[in-house]
C-alpha cells in the first residue's frame, strides 16, 4: 500500500495559494485602475468550514421510534459488546450519586486517561493513566484488587484499554503489549508484545483478541495464550489524534479502523479482507481536518457498519460486500450510538445530532456549548456520549456535567454536575451508569 503523510505540506501549499490570489486581487488598485464592480449574487467561502447541520425537513418523515429499553447485566468491552450496538438500556428514573471511587492516575500533561471501564461479573474494572488496573465492586465501589502492570524500567506509556471475556481481562497498553489478567485475582497470566503502542481498547470474541496499535497494524492473538494468529497492516499515518478506536467484529467478520481513515473489513479466521472503504472526504483544506482518523469505534448492526471519522465523514456500509448505502459530511470522534432505526452522535462542532440509519436524514440537532468561557470564545468543552437509557441520552462534559437529552427531539431533560470532568463515554450495567472523571475517579448513578 502506498504510505500517505498527514503533513502541515498542504497548509503550505494553500497558504501560498492564499497570498498569491490576494496579491493578484490588488493589482487593479496598484497599476491605477478602478475597482471592478463586485459581479451579483450571494457570496460563500469556497474556505468555509461551518458543518453545522440542521434536520432534513421532509413532509412524510416519520418520527423518532425506539425500540423498549431493556437491562444489561454487563458491559464487558468499550463499547459495549463486541459489535458497538447496545441499543436501549434500561436505568432508574431519578439517577443519584450512590459512589465515588478514585483508581489511581488520572490526564495530566504528558499522560492521558483514555480507557474506558467495562463491567463483568459484578465487577467494574478499571485502567488509569499510570498503567494501573483496578477492580472495584459494582455495587458498593469498594477496592476488589489492584495491579500494575507496567514493564519493569520503563518509561510513561499511557493508552489503551481493557476487554473481558470467560473470567480474563484484556488490556492493551501503551508499552506495545496486550496483557491478559485473572478478572478474580489480579494475576497476570501472559504478555504478548505488539509492534507498537495501543491507544484503543483491543476487542475480544470468541477466543480471539483483536487489538490495534498506533502504526496502523492489527494483531489477532489467541485468548489462551496470547500467541499471535495472524496480522493485517493498514497504511501508516504520521498524524493521529491521541486516543484510539476498537475493532467491531460479528460472526465471522472483523471491522477495523484506522487512522489513516481506513476501514477494513476481515475474516476473524485468517485476516483475509473482504472489503476495503475510506472514511474521509476527498478535500481537506483546514489544518486539522488533515487528521484522517478514525477515532470512533464502528459499528455492526443488522448487516450495516456505521463509521465516522474525523475528517468529516459518516457512512453506511453493507457487511458482506462493502457496498456504501449512504454517507453524510459529518465529522467526530466520539463512537455513535445506535437503537433500532435511529443512529445519536456528537459532530466535530458540538452538536447532538439523531440521523436515520436507514436513509442517512436528520431528524434533529440540538447545538451544545461550545466554550467554557462564550464571551472569549476560551477553553473549549469536549463532550463524550451519547449512551441511551431509559428514553434518555446522556453525555459527559469535560466541566463535569451530565447532561440528557430525548432522544426522540433532541430537547434538553436535565443537567447534572459531576465531581469532575467527562471526556470517556459513560458504561451502563444493571441499571447504573458509571462515569470515569479526567481525575480517574469512577462515579456511580443509580
């Protein structure tokens, strides 16, 4: 495959393009001619990058429908299950604070909180900034075990995340291994080095774990021991975001982004591809929409991949054939949510967006808060979410607040301040939604 760089080079190029065209544009006014009068009709940047969206006003569009909420027990891997598809979930009416537990290192300058806790046998773990796992009791909060598992003389290597399945927990980390623990004890049962650093949490199915590292290569390693099964190499990409998606996987099919937009799909057997998609647009002219990446988990619903990647677009993909059946140019990197026809995200520009995931149209938008400070236009928030319960979407703030939506208009039900910042999407299992804070505290509604 041939290698592309997300380089500041086309920012050069269209900066000289820029300046060239504004010299020209006063050549008129330097040789002593007059100004030409402007030609009519309305102006638009062909430079402008506003994506804000609005609904697909239709005459027959249908309003939102969802299907029942139902409980879960657990949440085992980010994201849910292995397909990203948790639907519906049910919760309490009037969600209180019942705990708060702190698990060790949250962001700070040079490290980075990513991981996002799964639940499992009554148990939520947890893994922080520093490379420390923790398993609390999912009722009470209390401390269960603790381990380090960082490599002996190292440095940092924040990233990855965390899987379970059949009584072990996987953990990608950012020291360029997969790492399998007792979910009981805490043990560490084997290491299995990779080629690089992991920023996404790895994907378990079926005694196959899939994990991503940040030179764009996948490693399918066996549950048991960790040995490796087969790899898949996706083009490298010089410039990504921090953080990192997780591989989606259905029956017998592996969906693996990356971040050089890249989408893949494979045979979990043998790494065979069975299709190949891009999820960017074909021109990119602001210095950040350069990043291709594809930094929201996919999904896997009913025969439909639904993926959206930084560079500003959404797309709906048939599984077995690869075949687009709709995108739309919109951007994010948080992982969409989907409950039966209706997919929920948050865009590049802060907006709450419920599409059709049949037809790509918009049934609403609700604009969120943008900036800390809206008078300045300083410290701009990062929202995290959605997740669906309960008739309600709930989003997290990097100022601490839980917010809810409806899901079928997009109106705001209610505002909740947590005891620090969100920036990792929210997990839900038997009727409560965990929270883990940029301080690596996790906070328990019920």
């Amino acid at each position: 495959m041939t290698s592309r760089s997300a380089t500041p080079r086309s920012a050069w190029v269209l900066g000289l393009v820029l300046a060239s065209a504004m010299s020209l544009a006063g050549c008129d006014s330097w040789f002593g001619d007059p100004p030409k009068p402007p030609l009519p009709g309305k102006r638009i940047s062909v430079l402008s990058q506003d994506q804000s969206l609005k609904p697909d006003k239709s005459p027959d569009a249908a309003p939102v429908e969802l299907p029942p909420p139902a409980p879960n027990t657990d949440w085992p891997e980010a994201g849910g299950y292995a397909n990203h598809a948790m639907q519906h979930m049910a919760v309490g009416k009037a969600l209180k604070q019942v705990w708060d537990t702190n698990v060790g290192t949250g962001s700070g300058k040079r490290i980075r909180l990513l991981a996002q806790p799964v639940v499992a046998g009554g148990r939520i773990f947890a893994l922080d900034a520093a490379n420390l796992v923790t398993a609390l009791d999912a009722k009470t909060g209390e401390q269960v075990w603790q381990t380090d598992i960082s490599p002996r003389d190292t440095g940092t290597g924040s990233g990855g995340g965390l899987a379970y399945e059949n009584g072990r927990l996987f953990v990608g980390t950012g020291f360029a291994e997969v790492v399998a623990m007792d979910a009981k004890t805490g043990k560490v049962v084997w290491r299995q080095k990779t080629t690089g650093p992991i920023r996404g949490a790895p994907t378990v199915r079926g005694g196959r774990v899939f994990a991503i590292t940040v030179d764009n290569q996948l490693h399918c390693l066996s549950a048991a021991d960790g040995h490796v099964l087969w790899d898949h190499q996706g083009t490298p990409e010089q410039a990504l975001l921090m953080g990192g998606a997780s591989p989606a996987v259905e029956g017998d099919v592996v969906v693996v982004p990356y971040s050089s937009g890249e989408l893949f799909a494979l045979r979990v057997e043998n790494g065979t591809e069975l299709w190949q998609d891009s999820i960017t647009t074909i021109s990119r002219t602001e210095g950040a929409a350069q990043l291709a990446d594809i930094d929201a988990r996919p999904i896997i619903d009913r025969g439909h991949v639904y993926a959206i990647g930084h560079a500003n677009l959404l797309a709906a993909i048939d599984l077995r054939t690869g075949r687009r059946l709709w995108d739309r140019q919109i951007g994010g990197i948080e992982p969409p949510w989907i409950a039966g026809d209706y997919l929920f995200l948050v865009t590049n520009d802060n907006q709450a967006v419920a599409i059709d995931a049949r037809t790509g149209r918009i049934a609403w938008v609700t604009q969120l808060q943008t900036w800390d400070n809206p008078k300045e236009k300083k410290d701009r928030i990062v929202w995290t979410g959605p997740v669906l319960a309960s008739d309600r979407l709930i989003l997290g703030s990097s100022t601490g607040t839980l917010l809810t939506l409806s899901p079928y208009t997009g109106d705001i039900i209610s505002k909740v301040e947590a005891p620090g910042g969100i920036t990792i999407q929210p997990v839900i299992a038997n009727r409560t939604v965990y929270c883990i804070t940029e301080d690596a505290d996790i906070v328990a509604y019920r």
